[in-house]
C-alpha cells in the first residue's frame, strides 16, 4: 500500500479518549473552569475557541455562560466523546490549528486551552495562531504545567509531550512577541499525579490590543 494512502496512527489520545473523563486526573482538572472563569469573565455574547478541546472537560463548563464555543481538536475519538454530551452551542472542529483553512473561525471574543500546549513543538507560531484568531480586543486563558522533570507524564514521547512545562518569563515572552498585552500567569491549581507528586498548573492570561 502506498504511505499516503494509509489510514494514520491512533494518537495517545484516539486510544485514551473512552476513558478520559473517568481519569482521576480529569477528575482534578475539573476545577480549572471556575477558576479560569472567575479571572477571565465571559460575556453572553463570545464566541469561544477552545484549543485542544479533547473531550470537552472545559468547553461544557463555559458552553452555558456563553454564546458558542469551538471545541478544536486533532483527535477524533476525544471529540466524539464531546459530540456525544449533546451540547447545543459547542461545535466540535476537528483538525490542527496549524493547518486550519482561512477564514475557518470568525474572530474569535476568547480562546481557553487546558493541558494542550506542551503537545504543541512550535509553542512562539501556537500564540501567534491565537493572536491572528482573536477580535481586537479578545482575551486568552490558556491553562498548563509550569516547567517539570518529565515525571508528570513519564512517557513523555508516548503521550506526544512537546515541553516538559513552560517557564513563565519566557512563555510570557513569546506571547508578548505574538502581539498579545496585558500578559500574565498565575498559579491555578495543583494536582496530584498517580506517582503521588503534586504539580502546579498556570493560568496564562492576555488580550490583544
Ligand atoms: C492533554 S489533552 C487535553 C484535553 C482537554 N483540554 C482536557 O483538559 O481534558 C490535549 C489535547 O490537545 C489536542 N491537540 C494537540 N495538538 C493539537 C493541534 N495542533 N491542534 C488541535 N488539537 C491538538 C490533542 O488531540 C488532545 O486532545
């Protein structure tokens, strides 16, 4: 068979999306959306993107407050998952943010990610996608590991990990180089990993001018 016309590889998240709400793990991200809500108030009227939506764990929990959310993944099988929770105003986008056709999105009022980043290599062009999807005036609050020893996935080239974490000066940096102001990170949460370790998570937030 020739490569291009084979179908691709499950991704560590096609093979873990039946079970991912049911991780203890998920269980513990569940409280990112309050308190990513409580810095970053949504308005009625947004039109949300969440980057690396998965399952929809944040999407479902903002979809309420607002007017729509897009709930981007790669992965099919995670957004199946989200397809499946019926909820009227997220729409599930399947693709690679880098590889979005123009004018996919229409401006977009925020964009949420949770625990996406660090599958991302090219973190600087991943802010910079964001800034070119963002209205004038548009907020980021995007949600990760601060920088960690490789224990917090173990099997980091397994799991797609990019970045073991993210130093906050220099994550702060690239946002600020990909035209976002008003840039800021903030501890969010802790959670605790089954090798019994605790993790603190940041909240990025920014807007574009
Ligand atoms: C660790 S999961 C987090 C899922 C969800 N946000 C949560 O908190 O449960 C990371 C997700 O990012 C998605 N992802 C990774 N790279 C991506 C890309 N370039 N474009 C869109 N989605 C991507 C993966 O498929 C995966 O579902």
């Amino acid at each position: 068979m020739h490569a291009s016309t084979r179908p691709p590889a499950p991704t560590h998240f096609d093979t873990a999306a039946r079970d991912w709400d049911q991780r203890p793990m998920s269980q513990q991200m569940a409280a990112i959306a309050p308190r990513l809500l409580a810095a970053v108030p949504l308005a009625a009227t947004d039109h949300v993107l969440d980057f690396g939506a998965g399952t929809g764990l944040l999407a479902a929990q903002i979809a309420p407050l607002v007017a729509q959310v897009t709930a981007l993944d790669t992965s099919a099988a995670m957004l199946q998952v989200l397809t499946e929770k019926g909820h009227a105003n997220i729409t599930a986008l399947q693709g690679d943010i880098f590889a979005l056709p123009p004018g996919t999105l229409a401006p977009q009022d925020a964009i949420v990610s949770a625990m996406a980043l660090h599958h991302v290599a090219d973190t600087a062009a991943l802010l910079r996608a964001f800034a070119a999807l963002l209205r004038p005036g548009g907020r980021v609050a995007l949600v990760d590991l601060y920088a960690e020893d490789g224990s917090f996935h173990g099997d980091n080239a397994a799991k797609g990990v990019h970045h073991l974490g993210f130093a906050p000066a220099a994550l702060q940096a690239l946002a600020e180089q990909a035209g976002l102001c008003d840039v800021a990170l903030t501890e969010i949460l802790q959670v605790q990993q089954r090798n019994g370790r605790h993790y603190p998570l940041f909240l990025m937030t920014g807007r574009k001018p």
